[in-house]
C-alpha cells in the first residue's frame, strides 16, 4: 500500500482497496433492497425519424432513485448488477414496466429496451419477452430490443440462435454504440439487425474532424447497403442534424429533441410535439 501510494502521488484522495470494497458490498446491499421494494425508474427518450418526420418510438433508460446517494444513472450500477446476477431480476422489472407504459402511448409507437450482455446470453430471455409483450398487451411489432456489440463476441451460433428467436416473435433488434466495439463490420455481415445505432461518439466528431462526416457517410451507406436502418445517436446541434439529414440517416436521438423524461411526462410530450413535427424541420 505504502509502495502504492507513492508511485500514484495523489494518495490523499485515492480511495483505499478497503474502502472501495466495502462501498461495493453496501451498493450490492442496496441494490438488492431496491429490487424487493421495486424501486427505480423509467425515463425515455424519444427516437424520431427524418424521412417519415414523426416520432417512432422511446427508449427507455433505468434510473435508481438512492436514498442516500440521490439519482443513481445506469453506468454507475448495470456494471455491478452484472457482475453479482442481478441484473435478471432488474432486467425483467424494466422490461415488463417498459411494454407496460407503451401500451398506454398511441400507435405505432414503439419503445426500446436495452439489454446488457449477459441477459442476452441468458437462455430464458425470449420467454421473459413473451411474457412482458402478454402481460401488457403490446404488440411485439411496437418493442425493440438494444444490445451492444459486448454481448456478440462469445458465441455466434447462440448470438444468431437468441436473435432469431426474437425476431421470431416479431421484436426488432438495434445494434447500439455502434462503432465502439470491436470487429463490428464483421458483427454486420454475421448477424440480422433491423437497426444500427451510430454511437454518439461519431456524431459528435462532425464538428470536431474533418473525416467525421466521411466516416458518418460510410456507415450510413454500409448500413443502407445491407437493409439495416440507421440512427444517430446523441444529436445535440442543428448542424450535426444538417449534416445527418444530408447524409440520409433515417433516425436521429439527442438532446436536440429532447433529453430523457419520466414516464408521466410522455404523454404530454407526445400532445405537445408530436404531432408539431415541424419543429425538428425549423430547426435543422
Ligand atoms: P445508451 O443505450 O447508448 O443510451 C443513450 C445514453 O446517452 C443515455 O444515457 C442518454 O441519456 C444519453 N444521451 C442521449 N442523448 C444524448 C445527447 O444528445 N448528448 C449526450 N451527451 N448524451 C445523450 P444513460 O441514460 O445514462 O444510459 C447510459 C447507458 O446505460 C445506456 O446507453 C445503456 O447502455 C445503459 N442502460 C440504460 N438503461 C438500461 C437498462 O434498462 N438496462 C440495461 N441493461 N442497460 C441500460
Ligand atoms: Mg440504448
Ligand atoms: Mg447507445
Ligand atoms: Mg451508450
């Protein structure tokens, strides 16, 4: 520890092993805890498509109020609800609120929820879809499931096995971050997505490089080349929606349109702008 805190200079504000450790198992604790009491949060955000000028769809995004450490966001604990298994239990609460809450929203909406690795691994996902699209009388043509390209890697058969199974029933499936994992050309050519998702990452190198719109181009034409839809993640400037539209991505998500909101205020958001589709087309 000595030898540590040495070579690190900064030692006054590192947390000890000690103490990170015993955060993690209070984490774990509360977190347990909060699945009983069913205790987080939806937000969503909206998807909207350029070429049809309408909203499609939400995507929703797990919040955890904490009681003592205020709203905890998704990568601050879907790490360690991985790690420990509990990330089923939490996984299927989302699921089953998400179908839940779109079923109230007018059609076609849909909503989108995302998977982490290892709940797509799991044998028992497409069952626990069955029973959430049943239990909220959404139809599986209005949910969409994200995964990223972590849960690929492993296995190709199982991948190709779990995804057709879901598009069996008539989900759609979105590659998400697209381009930050790694081998995702060959992701592309393996595996049947409906839709890519272009991490935010290369949204916001529009601005910042001149290759950024190259390489936006060359992933919106791959895509379109092999009939998977695109959308641009966290769009946060006119100009990168100028330069979307330019390119012919289909979908846009960010902070221009809207940042996530609670459930409650969906249907409000709908009343007020979806309809006023022109907003988004003064704007760009
Ligand atoms: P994601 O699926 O790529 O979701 C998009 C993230 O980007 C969200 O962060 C959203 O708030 C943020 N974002 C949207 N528009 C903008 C923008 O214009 N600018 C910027 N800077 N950010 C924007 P959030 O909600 O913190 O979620 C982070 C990640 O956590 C998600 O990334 C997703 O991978 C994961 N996640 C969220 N909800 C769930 C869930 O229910 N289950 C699982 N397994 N993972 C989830
Ligand atoms: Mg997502
Ligand atoms: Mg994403
Ligand atoms: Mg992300």
């Amino acid at each position: 520890r000595a030898k540590q805190q040495g070579k690190a200079g900064h030692h006054f504000f590192e947390p000890s092993l000690d103490e990170r450790a015993r955060h993690r198992r209070q984490l774990e604790a509360d977190l347990r805890e909060a699945i009983r009491a069913g205790a987080f949060e939806l937000h969503f955000q909206p998807l909207y498509s350029l070429t049809e000028e309408r909203l499609t769809a939400f995507e929703a995004l797990v919040r955890w109020p904490h009681p003592r450490l205020g709203l905890i966001g998704p990568a601050d604990f879907i790490p360690l609800a991985e790690d420990t298994g509990l990330i089923a239990e939490i996984g299927e609460w989302v699921m089953h609120e998400a179908c839940a809450q779109a079923s109230s929203w007018p059609e076609p909406l849909a909503v989108a929820v995302n998977l982490s690795s290892r709940q797509f691994l799991s044998p028992a996902l497409p069952s626990m879809v069955v029973k959430a699209l049943a239990a909220s009388g959404l139809p599986a043509q209005r949910l969409e499931v994200e995964i990223t390209e972590s849960a690929l890697a492993s296995n190709v058969e199982k991948t190709l096995e779990t995804l057709h199974a879901l598009q069996g029933l008539g989900v759609r499936i979105a590659l998400d971050d697209f381009g930050t994992g790694y081998s995702s050309l060959s992701h592309l050519r393996l595996f049947p997505f409906d839709k890519l998702k272009i991490d935010q990452s290369f949204v916001r190198d529009l601005a910042r490089e001149t290759n950024g719109h190259a390489v936006i181009r060359a992933i919106i034409t791959l895509a379109e080349a092999l009939g998977i839809e695109t959308l641009a993640e966290g769009v946060e400037e006119a100009s990168q929606l100028a330069v979307l539209r330019q390119e012919g991505c289909r979908q846009i998500q960010g902070f221009l349109l809207s940042r996530p909101i609670v459930g409650t205020e969906v249907s409000h958001f709908i009343a007020d702008r979806g309809s006023r589709t022109e907003v988004i087309r003064l704007r760009a």
